[in-house]
C-alpha cells in the first residue's frame, strides 16, 4: 500500500479503475479519506452498470447529509427551499433514486415548515393517485411513503390499500410484488408488536383482503419445483421463490391466530421435507423466524421439539446454524417462561460438542441469550457446562463473552459477618481460569482482547494488578490491531491504582517500548504516557524525546499519538515548523500536520491558535482534496475553542465555501461542520453566512449530479439492478 501511495495520482487512478466496483465500494468507509476519494474516482470513471449502481448509494449518502444541515434554517428559507425543491424532483429526467434523494429533504423541510405547507387532503390525494399509476421500481415505493409521512399519519391507509392489493395480486410481476412485500415489510417496522397486530388486523378488516391474504399465502406455499429446463425457468422461479419469501414475512401480522397456526405448520412441514431444495429450505427458515414473533406462546413452543430434530444435522451446516438464529430471536416472545428457558438450554447444551466450530460458537451465543431468563441455580449449572469447554481453544472469545454477561450472578453474596469462610462459587472459579489462561498465553487474539475486558473489571488486588500490568508491558511486543485499544485501556486504569513506586517501576518498563519495532507497542505507550503521566515537568519539556517521535517516527500512527501526548501534557510547540510545512510540503505532510494540530490545537495558546487560523483556512483551498477534507477535520476540532463572535464565523463561511467543491466527500464533511458548528452556536452566528447562496449550492449540486449519473447511465440486466437497489436501501434505512 505504501508503494501504491508513491505513485502519481493519475496511475492511482488507472490501478483503481481496474478493480471490480464492488471492491471500491465494499472497502470505501474502512479507507482513509484520501483514498476513498480516489476510489470515488474511480466509481465515476469506470463505465460499466455495477459502477453506475454505487456512483448513485454515494449519492444518497450525500444528499442524506443535508437533512441535518437543514434544520438550522428559518421558516422563510424554508419555505424558499421547498418549493424550489419540489419543482426539482418532479423533473422528467430525474431516476426514481435521485427522486427519492430530493424527498428524503422535502420530508425534513416540510416537517419543519409552517402548517399552511401542507397540502390540503383532496389536493393530496389526487397527487397520491398520479404518483402511484407511475410506481415501477423500489424507490417509487420508498417515494410514496415518504410522501405519505411529510403530510401525517392519517394518509397511511391510502397507500397501505394499493400496496396490499398489489401484493395479492398473482398477475403482478415478481418484482413489482416483492417491492411492495420490502415496502410493508419496512412499514411494520416502524412499529411495534402491538401497533403492528392492532394497525395490521383493522387495515385487513377495512380493506376486505383477509380472504386475499389467505389465498395468497397457500398460494406461495404451495410452491412447487416443476421446472420444464433452462435457466431462464431456474431464474424465473428463483425470482418467484424470493417474492414468496418476502410476502410470506409481511403477511404475518394480517393473519389471524388459528390461521398463522395452520400455514405456520405447513412451513415447518415445508422445512422438513428432505426432497425440497437446501436454498429452499434455507428462504423458508428466514420466514418461519419472523412467523414465529406472531404466534402466542403455546402454538410457538409447541414448535420447538419439531425444529430442534434439525439441530443434529451434520450435512447441511446452515439449517442448524438457521435455526439456533430462530431460537435465539425468539427468546424476546417467551421472555416469561423460565421452563421453556431451561429445556431450551438443557437440549442445545449437547451441541457444544458437534464437529462444526461455526456451531459451536453459534450454541454458546444462543445460550447466552436464553441464560438470562434461568433463576440462579440452573445459570450455576449451565455455567459449569460452558466452564467445561473453555478448554477449547477456538471457543475462548465466546465462553469469555458469556463469562462476562453473567459473572456478577454467579458470585458468592459476601456474608455478613467478615471472619467466615468464603464459599466456592462458580463465579470466583471462571475468574481464576480466565487470569490463569491469560497469564499463560493459552487464548487466542480475541479472546485474549475478551479477557483483558473482563479482567479490567473484576481483578481489583492490587498485587494482581500489578502482576498483569508487568505481563502486559513484557507482552506488548505482540500487541496487534485486535488488541491494542484494550491493551491501552487496561494499562490507564491499572496503573493509578499502583502505589507511587510500583507505577513508577512499570512506566519505566513501559517507556523502553518506545524503541520497539512494533508500531502499536509504540503507539501504546504514548496513549498510557499521555493520559497516567502528569505533566514531566514545570516548564512543559519531556525527559522521553517525545519531540522527536512526533517529528520523526516512521508510523502516521504513532507520530499521532505523539502529537495527542504533547497536546494533554501541554508541551510547547514550535510554531515556525507548521507555518513552513503548511506552506511548503507536499500532500501527505499537510495533511498529517492538520491531523497533529487536531490534538494539538484545544490546548495552544490563544494567541497561538489565532496565529495558525489563517493558515489552515489557506489549506481549504488546497489543490489536493485530502488536504482540504484534514483542514475542515482539523477545524471541527477546534471548532469550540475558537471565538464565537470573531473567529468560528470566519471559519463557518470559508468552509461554506466548500458545499462547491468537485469532490462529494469533501462537500459531506463540510456540510458536517456546519451542522456542527451551527448547533453549538445556538445559530448565532447565521446572519454571517449567506444562506440564500448556501442553499442555492444544495440545488445546483443534486442538478449536477443528477446529470453525471444521467450521462454515465448504463442499461444492465434486471437482476444487478434490483440488487443495486437493495443494496443502496439497506445503506438509506441503516
């Protein structure tokens, strides 16, 4: 990677726009902030329809940014801006997706504006009726019910009736039936059990569709594998397969209890036929684990024996893994019923013991789940069961996590009188075993990371906490990325518990680090030095050379830490050094002098802020947008240092300027700030931006990008479209 780095921007480029866009897309929020503009880059200069898909999730992801931003804004601008707003997203060119992006901030303006937006009912229904003859994709249908919630609530029966009928109507395409099954899906979400029981059965009754409902039911299970050859028929009845699911899910509330016992027995019958399909099988598990949180408590228990005969299977992995996943969700319906508790665990115990690891761990989550209803003796009991297998090495992360859900129910209660005995307990038992294993190195990294959780917590003698201080300092060269954080906390908390010498003799072990050759050793020790070391001295010096790390250290990452430990320690910087460098070095040393000073700059002097202020705004302008995005990062981090009246006003409108700026997540963040910073001023600071021309450049950038997705569209097979289309919904409801 760092080779890849050297290298000019423009062969950057070129590597990049050789990579599928899944890639790009799959690692974007992990990557650096330089990186992820050039993989947008990329997005946008390759040509095929998988990349055009992600140019447009970017999109929303933008224009969702604006939402928040908006709420700072007073009734007449909103009002300015929603008209202008409206006119744009009834444009014939627009795609469902950029249409629905222009909604998602029509529903923030309007839910903000004065009650005479609002348009009147017939008005709104006559508008509901032409939208809905246009419906032919998923957005449509997040558009409707988008436009449906601008106006209230009481307008939701008018699209919930069009939306059940199309789902019950056979004649409608598999695609147009499975977006309204998602749609309602997505509905009933919102709400919960009992408003969705109450609101499912009364739209039922008021629609007259429960006869609909049930034949549309037996009509998707009774599904059957008649394929004549090709694969146009396997994808056809893969697509039905899929639509059926979907429905089945939604249609659950609307169906009465003796009914969703009757279909709810077929699925199950349905799951266990050995002469269906695995994907089959597979797709009605996922239905039959939503069913279940309809059912009442007796018809759903009364399921259980049957599903757990699948727990045994050994050759299709996935059907126990799928149904340990519906045991665990519906724990939440049986939340009163101990009994059912202690059979559940009493049965899944044994498959603690079965060849497959995934099973294994997948057991000791579901135990842990339904532990929590067990009174204390049976919770003893089963700890001892999952105690028994702490032994295995691959299960250490898991047991640890169970260990740590339940050990303060497992600890003796201290009895009155000091002198007595102390009991044995399971309890004390777990937290011996959990330090012994750690102090001999028998778990693995997460686990190990695990266990430094749980010890933090319970190990409070002081000659133990100094014993696992030293081993974890003589360990440090194996720190990692998994376990570096909780190495760091660990060591922040032990090390003031030590007396003065003790803590003494540790940081001086501790210190020797700063040479070793493992960056998050290094790393470690500042974070430690930084947050238990009081300042060295009176005059702001060091006796570690931190200076020179921060200077000179080959990991971004430690000189950052460096950085944070001079800023807490309130050390003297000299401030010459960053005046030259930001106006002299290349790309990647701006933009890691703008990451220091975001530590750095709470604790500089007044006068010495003030002084740097102008040179970071200088780096808004910048030719290289990674620069620009550390600049406003650095800025946000200021941001409640600076001067109210003076400076953050400044500062507010040199980033406004940035909502222009040709790279999107340069224009997200600077969109972040001002949410940021208009929240913390109390808008105080709103008569010195320009929001007219503010506003304007929201506009002028959904029409520009609406363009560019317009120029790049490319036709693609239906089936990458509808999942492009699922993908960028499950990136807008999350």
């Amino acid at each position: 990677m760092t080779i890849f780095f050297k290298q000019p921007p423009a062969l950057k480029r070129a590597i990049l726009v050789q990579m599928p866009a899944w890639v790009l897309f799959e690692h974007y929020r992990r990557w650096s902030c330089h990186f992820r503009s050039l993989a947008e880059q990329a997005l946008f200069l390759k040509n095929d329809a998988e990349a055009v898909g992600y140019q447009k999730i970017l999109m929303v992801q933008w224009a969702l940014s604006l939402e928040t931003f908006i709420s700072h804004r007073g009734p007449d601008h909103l009002m300015v801006l929603g008209t202008q707003l409206e006119k744009l997203i009834e444009r014939p060119e627009l795609s469902p997706i950029e249409r629905f992006c222009g909604l998602k901030l029509s529903a923030a303006i309007r839910g903000l504006s004065l009650s005479e937006t609002i348009p009147k009912e017939e008005q709104f229904k006559t508008r509901l009726a032409l939208k809905y003859n246009q419906v032919s994709s998923y957005y449509d249908y997040q558009y409707l019910i988008q436009l449906t919630f601008v106006t209230g609530k009481q307008y939701v029966a008018a699209i919930m009736n069009s939306l059940f009928e199309r789902l019950c109507n056979s004649e409608e395409s598999s695609n147009s039936r499975k977006s309204a099954a998602r749609i309602l899906n997505y509905w009933f979400s919102q709400l919960d059990k009992p408003e969705i029981e109450k609101t499912g059965t009364a739209l039922a009754k008021k629609l007259e569709l429960r006869d609909k409902v049930r034949t549309m039911v037996d009509a998707c299970i009774d599904l059957h594998d008649q394929l004549s050859g090709g694969n146009d028929d396997l994808f056809t009845l893969k697509m039905k397969r899929e639509t059926d699911s979907a429905t089945l899910q939604v249609l659950a509330p609307i169906l009465e209890g003796a009914t969703l016992r009757d279909r709810m027995t077929v699925l199950v019958d349905r799951f266990m036929d050995n002469s269906r399909s695995i994907e089959e099988r597979t797709q009605t598990l996922g239905t039959i684990e939503i069913w279940g949180l309809y059912m009442d408590q007796e018809s759903l228990i009364a399921l259980l024996p049957k599903l757990k005969e699948k727990l045994a299977e050994t050759e299709v992995e996935q059907f126990p893994l799928a149904i340990l996943n519906c045991l665990q969700t519906w724990k939440v319906s049986l939340n009163n019923r101990p009994a059912v508790a202690l059979k559940m665990v009493q049965d899944l115990a044994p498959l603690l013991k079965h060849s497959s690891l995934l099973i294994r761990k997948s057991t000791v989550n579901c135990l842990r789940t339904w532990a929590a209803l067990l009174d204390k003796k049976d919770l003893e009991d089963l700890s001892k069961t999952i105690f028994k297998h702490f032994s295995d090495y691959e299960l250490g992360y898991e047991c640890v996590r169970y260990f740590s859900r339940f050990i303060s129910l497992l600890l003796p209660i201290p009895a009155e009188d000091k002198n007595a005995p102390i009991q044995p307990s399971i309890g004390q038992t777990i937290i011996d075993e959990v330090l012994r294993k750690f102090k001999a190195g028998q778990l693995n990294s997460h686990a190990r990371n695990e266990s430094m959780v749980f010890l933090r917590i319970w190990i409070k003698e002081k000659p133990l906490l100094l014993e696992l201080a030293h081993l974890i300092i003589q360990q440090l060269y194996l720190a990692s990325l998994i376990d570096y954080q909780e190495i760091s906390r660990c060591l922040i908390v032990w090390l003031p518990q030590l007396d003065k010498a003790e803590q003494s003799e540790a940081i001086s072990n501790l210190v020797l680090n700063l040479k070793s050759p493992n960056q998050y050793a290094r790393k470690i020790v500042l974070d430690c030095l930084g947050t238990v070391l009081p300042t060295p001295d009176s005059n702001g010096n060091n006796p570690y050379n931190i200076k020179m790390i921060f200077d000179s250290d080959s990991s971004k990452m430690v000189r950052l830490a460096a950085a944070n430990c001079l800023a807490s320690w309130k050390c003297s910087v000299d401030l010459s050094h960053y005046k030259t460098r930001l106006q002299q070095g290349d790309v990647a040393v701006r933009e890691e002098l703008l990451q220091s000073l975001a530590f750095l700059g709470s604790n500089l002097a007044v006068e010495a802020r003030h002084e740097l202020l102008d040179y970071i705004i200088q780096q808004l302008d910048n030719n290289s947008y990674s620069v620009c995005l550390a600049a406003i990062n650095c800025l946000s981090a200021w941001a409640s240092s600076l001067d109210i009246k003076l400076e953050l006003p400044r500062v507010c409108n040199a980033i406004a300027i940035q909502l222009n700026h040709t790279n999107k997540q340069v224009r997200m963040t600077a969109l972040n700030f001002l949410n940021n910073s208009l929240s913390l001023t109390d808008n105080r600071i709103n008569p010195t931006i320009k929001l007219d021309s503010v506003e304007s450049l929201f506009l002028k950038q959904m029409l520009e990008l609406s363009k560019s997705i317009a120029a790049h569209k490319v036709e693609a097979h239906d089936l990458v479209l509808q999942e492009i289309k699922e993908a960028a919904a499950q990136s807008i409801l999350s």
